[in-house]
C-alpha cells in the first residue's frame, strides 16, 4: 500500500486531508509539525509527503532542508497560503516535487499526488503504460486504476478504454471506435458504443474526475479534468 505523510500544524487540515487521501485508498500518517515529521520518517518510510510551509517553529522549507540533507528521493509535495513566485521557486530549488497552494481544491490536490508518486515509482518493468491524470492503464498486464485504486474491466471496456487513451485530447471518432473494437466497418445504428461508454464512465468516473466527454455528432475523447482551460 501507498503510504503518505502529512504535515501541518492546523488539525482541521490534517483531518481534511487524512479523509481525502484515506478515501482514495492511501495509507496515512501524520504529523502535526516538522520535527514530529522527520521523527516518524527517521522509524519508518514514506512513499509521500504533503507539508505545510507556514508551520511555526519548523518551516516546510526547513522541513524539506533536513530531510534532502539525508534522503534525496522521498518525494515531497508543499502546501502554503503564499502566492509569491520566490516562494515557489525557493521550494522547487529545495527539493520539492510540486507545490499547491491553499486553498485547494482536493480532486485537483488528489491528482497531483498520483501524478508525483507515478514519475517517481520504479519504471524498469517496461510495460506499455498509458494515462490520464490519475488514471492509469498497464496494458501489457491488463491493470487499470484510478489513483491506487483499481478498476474491474471487461475485455471489451479495456479495450475502448485503450482507444480512447491512446489519442488523449484527441477526438476519436464512432466510426473508428467502432472498427478498432468491435471491427464494425460498416455504417451501423448500433447503440453497441454507447452502451459501453456508459459502462465506462460508472467505473472509471469519480466525484469531480469525469475524463470520458462526448463530440457531440463525431464521437468521444479523453481529457485531463486538471488540464481543462
């Protein structure tokens, strides 16, 4: 299991965050400051943390100091209420995977943790991987999951689902969706497409993620909800 650390010294925060990362599957410690942080991590591992940069007596940044001076690949996602470049630079400049700041919105804040933790999980598989935010589809294994949440499909739903991520951002036609999974190359009123992508969505649609959109009167696209102008 995925475990992430959260620091922050305001325990409304701490509880928000628990519940929103406890409900996408994530295992949760936290810490109510930098010191108590570093201390859980000195016991024990973390695959990521979320720290707090106004924090009295130990900054995030000094947080983030401490622990690159012995640890260098824990990735380490900063929340602060600052909107000042040289905040975020200083961050980045320390070591910092991302950097969000308050207020957030928790399925924005929930993408950007699955985002760090896929760049920095171990790619020496090889497996042909394709994604969409949290969404991710291990084709050569037939896995798919949303977060470290994991997706039950069908043959013919992972299949769709392929297509469809395979021209991310790029409409894709009935007619080709027809003919790559089905091997319809004919014109056809067939609800067939519809259906499945109806199926889709139920399993692979969450609270404000909903990549699967409808061209209407040319076919249906995949996008990134975060990436939407």
């Amino acid at each position: 299991m995925t475990t992430i650390l959260v620091v922050d010294d305001e325990p409304g925060v701490r509880d928000l965050l628990q519940d929103a990362f406890e409900g996408a599957g994530y295992v949760v410690h936290c810490a109510a400051n930098g010191a108590e942080g570093l201390d859980q991590l000195r016991r024990g591992s973390a695959d990521l943390c979320v720290v707090d940069v106004n924090m009295p007596t130990m900054s995030g940044y000094e947080f983030l100091e401490r622990l690159r001076a012995h640890d260098a690949t824990t990735p380490v996602l900063l929340l602060t209420a600052r909107d000042s470049s040289d905040d975020v630079e200083r961050g980045l400049r320390g070591g910092a995977d991302d950097y969000v700041k308050k207020p957030f919105s928790v399925s924005e804040l929930l993408l950007r943790v699955a985002a760090i933790l896929r760049r920095t999980r171990d790619d020496a598989t090889g497996d042909r991987v394709l994604e969409c935010g949290v969404l991710v589809m291990n084709v050569d294994r037939h896995l798919v999951t949303r977060g470290s949440t994991p997706i039950e499909l069908s043959a013919t739903e992972f299949r769709l689902l392929e297509v469809l991520l395979e021209h991310r951002d790029r409409v894709v036609s009935r007619e080709q969706l027809l003919r790559d999974v089905w091997n319809i190359d004919f014109d056809s009123e067939t609800s067939v497409l519809d259906t499945y992508v109806s199926y889709l969505r139920r399993k692979v649609h969450h609270g404000e993620y909903s990549p699967i959109t409808t061209v209407r009167g040319v076919g249906f696209k995949v996008v990134d909800p975060v990436e939407r102008p």
